[in-house]
C-alpha cells in the first residue's frame, strides 16, 4: 500500500494538482473511465438521489455492515479518511465521529444531487472537517489518506481490480462492502433481480447478472489480496454482502 506513510493522525488529503481538496487537477489521469458511462451513472443516481437517501438512511444499522466497515477501518483522532462513492453520506457521522474533530473526512461522489444531500448533512451538523469533492472514484482526486471506504460501490466500476488497487497505493487501510451472490436461494433470487433492475448502472448487458456481480466483488477482494498486507473478510446479511478489509497497519 502507500510507501510513505507518515503515520497515524498525519496524513493530509491531497489532491492530484497539489490542493487539499477540491476537484481532480489537469495531471494525467490515472485510468481511463468511459464518460458516457460516467454520465449515465451520474444521471441515475441524480434523479434516485432523495429516494436512495431515505432508504439509505432508514436500512443504515441492517446487518450492521456500515458499523462493521468503521470499525475495520481502524481509525484513530486526528485520522484523514475518503470515502469513495459517498452518495448522499450515510457513512459520515460514524466516520466523522472515528476521526473526531481534528481529523478529517473527504466524500467523493460524482453525483450532484448525492452530494446535496451530504452536503445538507454537514451544514446541519455544522461539521468543519468534512469536505465533499465531485470527482470520479476510478481516477482518486485524492493522492493520500489514513483510510480509504467504499460502500456498494466497486460493483458498478468496469474494472474493480484497477480501482481498489489504486486505492491501496493511497491510504493503509482500505474497506469495501459489496454484494455477493453468496446468500440463499431466496437471497440470490433478491439480488439478481436487484442487478437486472439496475443493469445500466452496472453496464451490465450481460444475461448472467449474478455471475457479474460475483466477478467484480471477487476482483475487489483480489486488489486487496493483492494490495494490503492484513486481510479480513466478514460476511453479512444471510451472506449477501461482504466486508473486505485490508490495512497495512
Ligand atoms: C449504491 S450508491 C452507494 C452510496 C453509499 N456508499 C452508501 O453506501 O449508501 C453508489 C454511489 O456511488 C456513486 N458512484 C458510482 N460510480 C462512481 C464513480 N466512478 N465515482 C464516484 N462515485 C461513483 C454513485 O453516484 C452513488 O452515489
């Protein structure tokens, strides 16, 4: 993972041109995303974004995977952590409340209308130490952190290998949930219809919508295999979400 960790508590979020914070600079990128699919994901989630916020919010202790996910992060005061695909921040009070106030959280989405909602969020708490960055997760606006999360995300990237791995080379300790087709008959049954249903989310013209599920959650936890030198892996919700940490610490 990074090579330079100056420690606990001291790394700095630092963006692409230098900036803390802020958009990715005019450096070269570090992959190529396909705009016409980053826009089609940006128009969903923008015009799901007030639904997906309420759903987000009232299913946010179920399974208890967004707890599970904090605490794998192993965060410390003072700690920088990114979250990658924040949408509309459900994550941010349990990440904000690791780091506390001298610490700092980043949210990177590239839906508008998600940050909205995260960003109502940090102005009704009166957070000084959360930014919102709108940024596409595939090329990190941020070179630098303590932590990287990613919640229900790395399923929708064509190539979630590349992605976690250049998320290992940024932070020490890097956690991703995501769906697996791991569960029960009746579960799987849920999630393949759920991936069908958001098929061009996932871009996923394939007739296997499980199969792909399965592939890019594995390519996850491959990157991390590959990427972290402590690996945990814990299966929730009748096994059909997984948490994948990997940390260097
Ligand atoms: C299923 S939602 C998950 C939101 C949040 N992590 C949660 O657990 O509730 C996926 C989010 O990822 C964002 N997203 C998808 N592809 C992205 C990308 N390439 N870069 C940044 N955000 C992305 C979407 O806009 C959306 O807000």
């Amino acid at each position: 993972m990074a090579q330079d960790a100056p420690g606990r508590g001291r790394r700095r979020p630092v963006t692409r041109d230098g900036a803390a914070g802020g958009r990715a600079g005019s450096e070269a990128p570090a992959a190529e995303s396909d705009p016409r699919r980053l826009r089609r994901v940006r128009r969903s989630y923008d015009a799901w974004a007030r639904v997906y916020d309420w759903f987000a919010r009232a299913t946010a202790s179920v399974g208890g995977v967004r707890a599970a996910c904090v605490r794998s992060l192993d965060l410390a005061p003072g700690d920088t952590v990114v979250e990658f695909g924040c949408g509309p921040g459900v994550n941010l009070p349990a990440l904000r409340e690791a780091v506390g106030a001298s610490g700092r959280v980043v949210g990177v989405d590239v839906s508008t209308r998600m940050l909205d909602r995260a960003a109502g969020l940090v102005a009704r708490r009166g957070w000084e130490n959360v930014s919102l960055v709108e940024a596409d997760a595939e090329r990190p606006p941020v070179a630098a952190a303590d932590a990287v999360l990613a919640t229900f995300v790395t399923s929708l990237f064509p190539d979630p290998y590349a992605v976690v791995r250049r998320w290992c080379d940024l932070a020490d300790a890097v956690v991703v949930a995501a769906f697996v087709p791991e569960g029960n008959r009746a579960a799987n049954a849920a999630l393949r219809a759920f991936v069908a249903l958001n098929g061009r989310l996932f871009d996923a013209r394939t007739d296997d919508p499980l199969g792909m599920l399965a592939e890019r959650t594995a390519a996850a936890r491959r990157a991390l295999d590959d990427g972290a030198t402590v690996r945990e892996r814990d299966r929730r919700l009748f096994g059909t979400i997984v948490v994948e940490a990997g940390r260097d610490r």
